[in-house]
C-alpha cells in the first residue's frame, strides 16, 4: 500500500531541546514538502525539497532544518531556536513532473513544554 | 503573485442542506485547483481537481466547476451528511515555484 508515513504521531519535549519528525513515502514521489498547522489556523509552508539532495526554505523556516538524503525520507528537525515551536506537523509529497497535487500524511502534534 | 481567497468559516448547515463553498483565485495562466479536506486531528486528503477551464472535478457527492471568467472553484454538494463536518482547502498549482498556494480553509459543521 503506498502513502506517506508519519511517526510519531504525538511528541512531547523539553524546551531547549532539537526533535526530528520523521516523513517517509513510497510512491516514487519527487517532491516532499514540510507545513506547519496552528489550531484553528491554515498552512504554513516550512520547507520543500523537488529532487534529492537539494531543498528551498518556505515561509517559515527559521528554528528548522531538514536533509533530503534519500528520495523516500525528508526528516524535518526542530531546532531550540524556534520559538514556538508547538504545532501539529504535516508532510507531504507530490509526483512532479508538471503535476502539482500533493499528498499527505497524519501528521505529527509535537508540544514542547 | 498567485493567492486564493475562501468563503470565511464556520458553515454551518443542517444534514440534506445544500452545500458551497466558495474559492475565488488570482494567478498567471491557468493554473490546476485543488479541493482537499481535512478531518479533525488528521492530515489532508485530496478531496477533487480539476485542471483545465471548465473541467469539473468530483468525488463522494463533492463537485467543482473550473470557472475561467469568474476564476472561481466552488465547492457543491447537494445533500450534507454530519460525516462531512470537516475543514475544506481550496487550493491552486502555482506555474511560478512548482507548489500549491493554499486558501485559509472554511471549517463546515453539519447538524443532525
């Protein structure tokens, strides 16, 4: 069964501390982006990555960094310097190639406390 | 630039209420739109598309028109469910940077 992976779904931390949410796919997908989703609010582009080894910071990247060493994987981590960085997390994928529609999946709800 | 603007939330409709949704866009071209959902505590799921002027994408009872002169992508079902209670994205494929641009989202409440 293809789709995006998640894990985990919910993380708690200690302020001053860097967590790293993992994304993983199976559908041979290009693209990989990372979006940020505050209650009640929209999306918020964080990073995106079109081809391996190469990514471009979104709208709000400060306090995070990620690596596209594989096509499958784009973990994001979140650094000490975010300020606020409890939110729930979601990863997405697209195939390229001219085709724009992306994928998601569950999300992760990181709380730091 | 590229944005998309959506009917301001909440809706609130009873169940077999007719239902839109309304997304209007700005952007260069014509661009691919998007209708996703997403159900509380979950990600998004792609709800329809539609990718050339007058398309109409549709799925589970959802329907969209891509309308060029009015450079809207309404969203209509006929008969609402309490299961469609949800949060709806419209959303557009941008030509200038490969991505989607996303509108705020319209949270839909449906009662029994």
């Amino acid at each position: 069964d293809g789709g995006i992976t998640q894990s985990p779904k919910y993380l708690f931390r200690k302020e001053g501390q860097n967590v790293t949410l993992s994304c993983e796919q199976n559908l041979n997908h290009d693209a990989m982006y990372w979006y940020r989703q505050d209650p009640g609010q929209g999306l918020r582009l964080i990073y995106y990555s079109q081809i391996v080894n190469d990514f471009q910071k979104g709208d709000i990247a400060e306090g995070y960094s990620v690596s596209r060493e594989k096509k499958e994987s784009f973990p994001l981590t979140v650094t000490s310097a975010q300020k606020n960085p409890t939110a729930f997390y979601l990863c997405a994928s697209s195939p390229g190639g001219g085709r724009y529609e992306q994928y998601f999946g569950p999300g992760t709800r990181l709380t730091v406390t | 630039g590229d944005s998309v603007t959506q009917m301001e939330g909440p809706v609130t409709l009873s169940e077999e209420a007719f239902l839109t949704i309304n997304c209007t866009y700005t952007a260069t071209g014509y661009p691919s739109l998007f209708w996703y959902v997403q159900y509380p505590g979950e990600g998004l799921q792609l709800l329809l598309k539609a990718t050339k002027a007058d398309d109409k994408g549709s799925n589970k009872g959802f329907e969209a028109t891509y309308r060029k002169e009015t450079t809207s992508f309404h969203l209509e079902k006929g008969s609402v469910q309490v299961s469609d209670s949800a949060v709806y994205f419209c959303a557009l494929g941008s030509y200038s940077n490969y991505q989607l641009i996303w509108g705020a989202g319209t949270k839909l409440i449906i009662k029994p």
